[in-house]
C-alpha cells in the first residue's frame, strides 16, 4: 500500500470517525422534519384538502391578491382620501387660535418651557411668536378658521377637528414615516397598505393604494411612506403622476401595437396555465392574474388620470392647472379614484416646512401661499364628494407629521430675517370629514399658547386606531405574523376617538 | 432553569391532589381503626408520605406563585396553610411513630392533630381554588336569596343608564354616581372589606372618608382624594382603582369630578345643577346606528355568489359577521336590464346595489322593487329618468338613493316624495339639480349639489 493510499483511506476513516451514530440519528431527524414541513408548504400539500377532481382548493386571494375582502366589522366608509401636507404646517396659522400668543409676542420663551425639550433648530432662548394670521369662528359649529383659509371656512362644518394630536417625532423622516406606518423607523406597512391587505379593491383595472405628489418634491421619508413593509409588495403604493405619463413605463414601447401586447401576454399566461397545471402553486395564478391586470391597467389608468374630461365647472371649483403637477389636480384626482372603487388614495403636498429661513418659509408669506394652493382645492374635495353622495362612504384625513412651535426659530440662536416656527410634535392639529364622523366636532384642547396639550391629547396610533375602526376593523385584531409575532398597525397602542365619531 | 421553574409550577395543579388523598386516606384509617389501634404503623406511614407530598407540593406551588405572577397577598394565606399542612403531617407522622422518647410530642391529643389537619387540608384546598377560579366561584351557582341570607354580597354591575326623554329629572349623586362607585369602587370598599377604613357604598360612608381622613372637599375636586388618586398616573402606589382592577373612563371620571365641582350634592337632579347633556353623552343608551336592516338573513348559497363574481360582478358580505351584502358592478360597465335578474339568488341578502356607470334603463325598477332589505341604491351615471320609480315604495329599509348624473325628471320628483323611508337622495347634475338648492322635507334630505367656491380676490393673491 503506498502513501497515497494510506492518505486516503485515513482520511476516510477520520470520516466514519466523525460521523457517529449521533450525527446519523441527528440527520435522520432532519429529514422525518423536513418530511413534516413539506406539508406545511401548500404547492406539495400531500395531507391538505383538495376538492373533487384532485385539485387544491385555491381561496381567492391565492389567485388575485387583490381580491376584495369583506371588513371583519360593517364599515362606516368604504375609501380613505388622505392628505398629508409634507413639511408641517403650522396649526397657530391655520386652526388653533392663540389670542394669549399674540400678546405675548416677542418676549423671552420662560425657561421652564424649554427644559428638557428638543427642537431641530431652536437654539438658546427663543422669543414667542404670536399668530400671523386673523381667527373667525367659522359655520354653525363655530370652529376657529384663520383668514388664510377663506373657502375652507365655508365647509368647516363638515369636518371634526383634532385639536391636539401628539407625536415623539421631531424631524421630517422619521416623523412621516410614523404617521404612516406607525413607526418611526423603516420597514412596517403604510396605512393604505394593511388597508388594501385588509379590505383588497373592488375596481378590478386600477390599483388599490393609488399616491399621489405634489409640491415639487416628494416627502423627506422617500417612498417608504408609501410602502408595504412585511406585507406582500402588491399591496404597496402605485405611485401616479399628473404630469406626464401617470405611471412610469405604462405605455407600450414605440412599434408595439396593443394586439401584438395582448399576443405577447395569451402566449406568455399559455405556459403559465401549462406550468400551473404541472406543479399546481398558486403563485404561478397570482402571476397570470398580475400580467392581464397590467394590461388593463394601461388604458384604464391614462383614462382616470385624465382630468380634461371634467366640465369645466368642476375644473373651476377645484382650481386645477391641467398638464401640471398641482394639489388642486390631485385633489380632482382623488376625487375620480375614488369614485371608481379606489380603496386608499394618499395625497402628499411638499412645501409646509415653514421655517422663516426665506421668503418661502415665512409663516406671515410663504406659509400663506401655501394656503391659497390647498384652500380652494381641499374645499372643493369635501363639497364634490358630497354632492355625489361619496362622502357618506369615504373618510377624509388632513394633517402634517407633526406641528410647530408658539416660539420664533432662532436658527442657531440667531434672529432670523423672516417669521419661522421649528418643528414641534407636542400638540398639533387634523382634521377628518366623511362618513361616520361628527360634523363640526372638536376635540382636544391646548393650552394658552398652544404649547401643549391640556384635554383630549391624542396619539398618532390613536388616529390610525379611528381609520381602521370606521373601516370596519378592530385595531387590535388586525395582525399580520412576521418576525415571529404578529404586527398591527398600531402595534401595542390606540384607541379608537369616540370624541369625534358620529 | 426558568423553563424548568415554570414546568414544575403548572404541575402544582396535578400534584396538590396527593397530599390531599394521603391526608384523607390517613384520618380515614384513623377513624376506622380508633378502637383495635392495629394500624398505627401503616397510618404513620401514609402521614410520611402525605408530608412528602405536602412538601413536593408546596415546592411546585412556589415555582408556579413565582412564574406566574401573582401578587404576594393573593397566595399568602394559601402559601402558609400549605406549609403547615406539611407541617402537621409531618407532627403526626413523629406523634405516630414515636420517634422521640420523652419528648413533647408525646403531650399532644392524637385526635387535636387529626382535626387540625383536617381543617388545614380543607382551608388550603379551597384556597387554592378560590385562586385559580375566582372567590366567587364556589357560591356563584347559588340562587339569589340564599346568597344575600348566607350574607354574601350581590355585585351588580349595572352602568348608570339615562334616557333622552328624561335625563334632567335623573338625581346626578343617585342615579350616576353612586352607580359608578358600586360599579369601580365598592367591591374592596364597602362595610365587610373596607380597604383602608373606606366604604364607598352610601353617603354615610364617602362623608367619613378612610384612615386618611375625608375623601371630599366640596367644590373642590383637586383636593379630593376621590377624585385625584383617580387621575393619578397608572403605575402610581396611590392610584385608584388598583392597577389590575377594571378603571373608570375617562367620562366616569369626568363626573364624579364635577360632582365634587357641585358641592357633592346628594340630592339635586341633573337639571337643577344646570348640566350640560354633552357630560353625560356616555351614559345615554347606545342607538343601532347601523343603516342596514336588524334582522338576520339566511346565507347566500357559495355557488351563486362564485358565479356572480365570475360574471365580474364586486360581491362581498358586508362585513365578515353578517349574510348581508353588497352588490356593485364596477368593474362591469355593460350590465343591463336583463343582467339585474342574474341577483335573483342573492336578492334577500342584498342591501346595497350599486348599478351607478351601467346600461341600466327606468325597466330596472321593477326588479330592484323585489329586493326586500335593500338600504342603499346607486343609479348614478345611467339613463334613468325616473319613470316607474313609485316601485320603490315597497322598499322599507331603503335609505339613501343616489340619481347623480341621470336624466331624473321634474314630473317623478312628487312621486320620490312618497318614498317615505328615503332619508338621503342625491340629485346633482340632473335636469332638476340647476333650478333647486338642497332642502329637507319631511324628514328627507334632497341634495342637489352645484356647489360653488366663489372666486375670491384672495385667490390670486401671491405674498
């Protein structure tokens, strides 16, 4: 026996050394597991139930992930239309009335206010800052409207207000992302997301989460905002465009017609069908249903995203510059998506970060302007939907991440140019109008400055808790196993404002 | 090692039945061997092995006291009778056997040892079950009179309930009040089990407040201990109720304040306080604010609503709890006059249709007449003109009828009027819609929409 030999049959001895009978039995146990897992896996499902002709039973959703679900609870409104001014805006602008504010303008923030306080930009101590715009009670609820919202004064009665809404959040990203996902931090479900997960769309040619942007720029979060988390992906965000195409790439490429388009898709869904018919895995359905949906998507949504077929006195009511990318067109937008079976329509206006650093920031100008371009088109949503009957059924949501400070920004402890307000999530306003709400409630109240909250202080969990309950769900049992654990929305919080429910 | 602690713990249940039968089968021999006294080795034996089990299981009971949870207090009384459960039989056992020569085990009655345990093994059990099912569950099966004569306390929870019609003549202290404090309070306050010197349960009682002197400041609810341990945080030692008891709600709260506000008064009414009704929104009856019809229905049968939906029809239930469903052709602009009478199968379930973007004529009436629980009708975006719609009448539940969008005719709008179970109809953008403003008569509301935004010089304003 040479070298080589002995090499060899050592090392193969030091082998059946290695493998003891533990390891056998060790690996015997492995595979009685995997056995037992393959089970678990429906596409080999060899205990499972199958129907009659020894098919697996499919539930609708295995084939269309989008299928529409009935609501665990009998629902108040069927579609959410939600608007979220991306940036901030200032309540002490625009709803929470400070008459104590303004006569204490321009003195020295006292420092028990500042203590253990955090602001983004506030540096040393500020001067407090007293409203920049007129207040009127507005309507027979007599809810306090500023003067920078006129025609939204007129239809304050539809909505209730939430005067008092907190966060923990003070800059931009991580506070979006809590207002839309129930955590700060990356990777959960955007509301809209677990909503078209819960409910699906009833209108089959047109996605059930529908985002629309305007502003210039998206929010600072990107568009984790708009995104599924754990969920499956198809329940994301379709993000349309009112400028352009409405979706990127919907078009056929240049020398496709749209019946060589629908040749392509038959033959591609023919071996789909072949190869479901081998192997039986619902996946492969999910994936035929995706394709010809995309196909009727492409002329279903140009079609909706077209608002040039509106008469011209909608146009008018809601201000829209058509070709453009506007709030005004998006609330029009809104409007149509909704009307069609849209489940989740989320609307972002960037531009609200008002921090007086220049004229566009100014809370006394910028800010003003930004309330002209969301004034007559947030109006009008309300009114529209009305008059067709919509609102009964849709619930609308209006707010920023969070709101901003009664004291002037001093960026870097310096006095600035223009009239600012810092980021401050402590007690902040929305507002909601739609089915289920009380009309012209107002719940929460802060104090003298709007500082702080003294009564009704709500949490951004408790705002999602009311979304879903008037979706017909109960927060707390609508869950979602990841990570071992199953997830809701609001995780381990909320409650439900009976305060400003009908 | 916690896995194993929580292991032996949820074994206690098991294992306290041995010290249980040992105990027994001992005191049993005894009584039946009290005269010949032939067995006394085999008894002391038997009261060995009730102590080994009495120790096993109070070991188990510990682990199970320490994994679980529970508050110290609430197993005290079961953790020391238990262990001097063992105790004493391990006393007998020695008493038995005589282990000791002169010593002062020899002084004590057999049959002092024998009752002691008999009355340990008794009290320990049911200790033990009073803390696994609850204290009243032993006596809960008991009818009402026979607990109330065996001095047992009737606990109603009953909410303070007002009514719209009468809600001022309520006495606020009678009727709200001391409703909330039987419901919240008087369960670990009243006369038998006055945790610290406080009875909740009547006037005298709250007027002597507890050992830390008086609960009330009239008028002033910041100083009364009634009402601020209430708004003290949670986790505070002394917040009320208790931590793991139910807690008041915030609109419970809100009143036994401003019944302090009021000077405690125990006799006034709600009215001649002078109360808003908003204080008490919470205690009014709650309306079935439901819109669709009470009444339950029979399932629509799976096939029938497969193949509705294979027709491309949106069906659902209207919600996972009710047969009741809706109907909507969304995603089927071509639906016609002839398609309606498909929903023959589901025509009881259906409580809202929507035929809104169809082909659908005035014909459809007479179909849509047939449907008995329908509630919401959307004709918006079709040919309707109105004629026939007196077919409707015989729809008792339905609530809201949506015309948008339709060629709804002037002639057909008295005839609507006799629909007199409409609350809502919507009309815009209809031929009647530009000469007439939203109206409610009788009780109907008529929404004809065109809403304007006049133009604003602000509108163009840029600062």
């Amino acid at each position: 026996m040479n070298n080589i030999d002995r090499l060899i049959k050592e090392k193969i001895e030091r082998e059946l050394q290695a493998n003891t009978r533990r390891h056998f039995i060790k690996n015997c146990v492995t595979g009685m597991g995997g056995l037992a897992l393959g089970s678990f896996f429906m596409s080999c499902n060899s205990f499972g139930s199958k129907n009659g002709n020894g098919k697996i039973a499919l539930t609708e959703r295995d084939v269309n992930p989008l299928a529409s679900l009935a609501p665990p609870f009998p629902a108040k409104v069927k579609s959410v239309i939600y608007l979220h001014m991306a940036g901030a805006p200032s309540q002490l602008e625009m709803f929470d009335y400070k008459p104590a504010l303004q006569k204490l303008d321009g003195q020295l923030t006292p420092q028990s206010m500042l203590e253990g306080k955090k602001f983004a930009f506030i540096r040393g101590t500020p001067k407090l800052l007293g409203p920049q715009a007129e207040f009127k009670q507005e309507g027979e609820s007599g809810n306090w409207v500023s003067n920078f919202l006129p025609h939204f004064s007129k239809v304050v009665d539809e909505v209730a207000f939430l005067k008092a809404v907190n966060t923990d959040q003070f800059n931009h990203g991580p506070a979006q992302l809590f207002m839309q996902t129930g955590s700060p931090r990356l990777g959960r479900p955007s509301i809209g997301s677990w909503v078209t997960y819960g409910l699906g769309s009833e209108n089959q040619n047109l996605p059930g989460f529908v985002v629309l942007t305007s502003g210039g720029k998206t929010p600072d979060a990107g568009k984790s905002v708009w995104g599924s988390g754990f969920l499956p992906s198809v329940y994301q965000g379709v993000q349309c465009r009112s400028k352009g195409d409405p979706v990127l790439y919907i078009e056929d490429p240049k020398g496709i017609s749209r019946d060589l388009k629908k040749n392509t898709i038959d033959a591609i869904n023919k071996i789909n069908k072949e190869e479901f018919n081998k192997y039986s895995d619902p996946e492969i359905l999910a994936r035929i249903n995706q394709y010809e949906m995309a196909y009727r998507m492409q002329t279903a949504v140009p079609e909706i995203m077209n608002i040039n077929n509106e008469p011209e006195h909608i146009k008018e009511m809601y201000g829209v510059q058509p070709g453009k990318e506007s709030f005004a067109n998006n609330c029009l937008l809104a409007r149509k998506l909704v009307e069609d079976g849209v489940r989740f329509v989320q609307l972002y206006d960037w531009g609200w970060d008002s921090h007086g650093t220049d004229h566009g920031t100014a809370v006394d100008l910028g800010l003003r302007n930004k309330c002209t371009e969301i004034d007559r088109p947030m109006s009008a949503l309300l009114l529209d939907l009305k008059q067709r009957g919509l609102l009964d059924e849709t619930l609308v949501v209006w707010g920023g991440e969070f709101g901003r400070t009664p004291m002037q920004e001093n960026r870097e402890g310096q006095e600035m140019a223009y009239k600012g307000r810092d980021h401050h999530g402590d007690a902040f306003t929305m507002w909601m109008a739609g089915g289920g709400i009380k009309k012209g409630a107002s719940h929460g109240v802060t104090d003298e400055i709007g500082y702080s909250a003294l009564e009704g202080k709500v949490s951004v969990h408790d705002v999602h808790a009311t979304i879903l309950h008037l979706l017909g769900f109960n927060h707390e049992q609508f869950t979602f196993d990841f990570q071992g654990r199953p997830f809701r929305l609001t995780d381990v919080e909320g409650h439900v404002i009976n305060e400003i429910l009908a | 090692m916690e896995v194993i602690q929580q292991l032996i713990g949820r074994l206690h249940p098991v294992v306290v039945h041995l010290p249980i039968g040992f105990i027994i089968t001992g005191l049993l021999l005894q009584w039946y061997d009290r005269k010949e006294k032939q067995l006394t080795n085999i008894i002391a034996l038997v009261f060995l092995w009730g102590f080994i089990a009495a120790i096993i299981a109070c070991i188990s009971g510990y682990c199970l006291y320490l994994g679980e949870g529970y508050a110290f207090d609430t197993v005290a009384l079961h953790l020391w009778s238990g262990v001097f459960t063992a105790l004493f039989s391990l006393l007998m056992f020695l008493r038995l056997k005589e282990v000791f020569e002169k010593n002062f085990l020899k002084r004590l009655p057999i049959v002092m040892l024998s009752f002691s345990l008999l009355f340990l093994i008794s009290i320990t059990g049911h200790l033990g079950g009073n803390i696994t099912h609850g204290s009243d569950y032993l006596t809960e099966p008991l009818p009402q009179n026979i607990k109330s004569f065996l001095g047992i306390r009737v606990e109603t929870y009953e909410m303070p309930v007002l009514q719209e019609d009468n809600w001022e003549e309520a006495f606020l202290y009678e009727d709200v009040v001391q409703p909330i404090l039987n419901n919240k309070c008087v369960s670990c306050h009243n006369p038998k089990k006055d945790k610290g010197e406080l009875q909740l349960d009547g006037e005298n009682g709250i007027l002597t407040g507890g050992e830390n002197g008086a609960v009330l400041k009239p008028n002033d609810p910041d100083n009364s201990s009634l009402y601020t341990r209430l708004v003290l945080p949670l986790d505070h030692e002394d917040h009320m109720p208790p931590k793991d008891k139910t807690q008041l709600t915030k609109e419970e709260i809100k009143i036994i304040k401003t019944w302090i506000a009021n000077n405690n008064n125990f006799d006034k009414k709600i009215g001649e306080l002078g109360l808003q009704r908003e204080l008490f929104a919470a205690f009014f009856p709650k309306t079935n604010k439901s819109l669709y019809p009470k009444a339950r229905v029979a399932e629509a049968s799976k096939d029938s609503i497969v193949a509705l939906k294979n027709k491309g029809l949106h069906i659902e239930p209207i919600s996972m709890d009710n047969n009741f469903l809706k109907v909507s052709c969304t995603n089927s602009p071509l639906f016609g006059d002839e398609d309606i009478k498909s929903l023959a199968p589901v025509i009881k379930q259906t409580v809202y249709l929507d035929l809104g973007d169809t082909k659908i004529t005035d014909d459809v009436f007479e179909v849509i007449s047939q449907f008995p629980n329908l509630t919401v009708l959307k004709l918006d975006n079709t040919d309707i003109t109105g004629k026939g719609i007196e077919k409707l009448k015989g729809l008792e539940h339905l609530t809201i009828l949506n015309l948008t969008d339709t060629g709804f005719k002037e002639e057909y709008l008295s005839v609507l009027s006799s629909v007199k179970q409409l609350k809502t109809i919507y009309l815009y953008n209809t031929p009647l819609a530009e000469t007439n403003v939203d109206k409610i008569i009788e009780g109907t509301h008529y929404n004809f929409g065109n809403y304007k935004l006049p133009i604003m010089a602000t509108d163009t304003i840029v600062y």
